[in-house]
C-alpha cells in the first residue's frame, strides 16, 4: 500500500507544480515501506523532512535532534 502510493506520486514530472508538494509524501511513503535510505534521498540531509522521517519510524530522539538542528542553522 505505501509502495503503491510512492509509486503514484513518482509519476508526476519534477518540474510539475505539484512535485514539491507530493516529495514529502513520497518520501514518508517510502519511509514506512522500509525504504528509509531511498526517502532520505528525497530530503535534503539534516533538513526538517529527513528528521520528521526518522520521528515517524519510531526514531525520535534522532528525528527531533535533526529538527532542532535545522532550526538553529
């Protein structure tokens, strides 16, 4: 199912206008797969999204140190 969804928001072309709304989405998809290296692929490393990506598979002392680094810069 989240493979499914991940698949679906693959197809829209990155200069669409709705690719960066659906990178997060995808992204998340991917996490909850299992696919945690290919969503942070899709999130800049140390950003915002790649914490809420790790926060979301449980990992939330990582996720929210990410946050809060990102904050800071």
């Amino acid at each position: 199912r989240w493979l499914d969804a991940a698949h679906a928001w693959s197809r829209i072309p990155s200069d669409h206008s709705l690719a960066g709304v659906t990178r997060p989405w995808r992204a998340l998809a991917l996490a909850k797969a299992g696919r945690l290296d290919e969503a942070l692929t899709l999130a800049p490393e140390g950003s915002h999204l790649a914490g809420e990506l790790h926060c979301a598979l449980g990992r939330l002392d990582e996720g929210l140190a990410i946050m809060a680094n990102d904050r800071s810069d």
